[in-house]
C-alpha cells in the first residue's frame, strides 16, 4: 500500500494527483493517506477498483510540533544555565520576564524572587540613573544597551558588570 501526506491549511479542497480524488475539508486538518489498487487476475490485470484508508493526524502532527517546541525550550535553558553569565530577556516594553540560572549562582536571589521583586534592588544606587537612562533610550530607539554597572554578588560585595542587550525583531515587520 503507497502512503501520502495530505495537508489542508484552510478550508477548501485537495487533489491527490495520479488518483483523480478530491477531498474536501471545514477547517485545517491533515491526514495521512494510503492507497492500494485492486487489480483482476491475481493482481495483475486490469485495474478494477481501490482502498484509499484516510486517517486524521491533525492531532498527532500538533503534539510532534509541541513536543518539538518543548525540547527546543529545554534545550535552550540548558545552554543558557550552562554559561557562566547573567542572561535575561525583556518584553517590548522593557518588563524582564526570563532569567537563566546564573542570577543565583552569581546572586544568591532565586529566578522566581527575581521575577517578583525585579533586578533593581540588586544594583548600585548610584549606578541605577545611568541604568535607566539607556535601558529607556533602548527601548524607545531599538538600539543596543550597553552599561556599567555595580551588582551586589552572592558574598555581599559588589562586583562592577557590564549589561549589554539587543532587540529582537520580526522578521515580517522589522518591529
């Protein structure tokens, strides 16, 4: 029996060419398709007939595309906690909504109290007017960041970094 992958990604209809079907669908679906001819004599002959078996993998095909999402995650926090520097992510509007794991090795503070009570308290006051200043002039220009700055480490002591970040952008609109 051939197998064919049939994909509709809209509603609408699909030709299986060489078969002269049409399949006709409501919403995006995919299915996987077998098809065996039926032939007289002992196979051989003329064509006489066919099985064509249609099977609904929409489902299956958004778990494998999640999983694979899943392990792209995982990989990536894996990477990102393996390096021995501080990385984190901002939204567009400049709220930081992911920190790897080297906060807290180089900290002491846990991702979720820092998801919580923000970085700010973990930077020298007289180095935060100079931090906001560019972080705000980045966020509003798309420009780099880059900064100087004083962070309070894991002993108490504070230990001068430098904080860099890029924007991220669509590929589509450039934002």
């Amino acid at each position: 029996m051939q197998s064919y992958r049939l994909s509709c990604h809209c509603p609408g209809r699909a030709y299986l060419p060489g078969m002269g079907v049409f399949f006709f669908f409501k919403q995006k679906t995919a299915y996987e398709l077998s098809a065996k001819p039926i032939r007289d004599a002992g196979g051989f002959g003329e064509h006489i007939g066919g099985v064509i078996t249609l099977v609904d993998v929409t489902d299956s095909e958004q778990k494998y595309r999640m999983e694979v999402e899943k392990k792209g995650e995982e990989y990536f926090r894996t990477i990102c906690d393996s390096m021995p520097q501080m990385l984190w992510a901002a939204k567009p509007e400049g709220g930081v909504d992911w920190y790897n794991e080297g906060w807290t090795r180089v900290t002491g503070i846990t991702i979720q109290d820092l998801l919580s009570r923000g970085w700010q308290h973990l930077f020298h006051e007289d180095d935060m007017v100079e931090t906001n200043l560019r972080w705000s002039h980045s966020l509003r220009t798309g420009e780099p960041y880059q900064v100087m700055y004083r962070c309070r480490v894991l002993d108490g002591s504070w230990r001068w970094m430098l904080g860099r970040a890029l924007p991220v952008r669509e590929a589509s609109s450039g934002k």
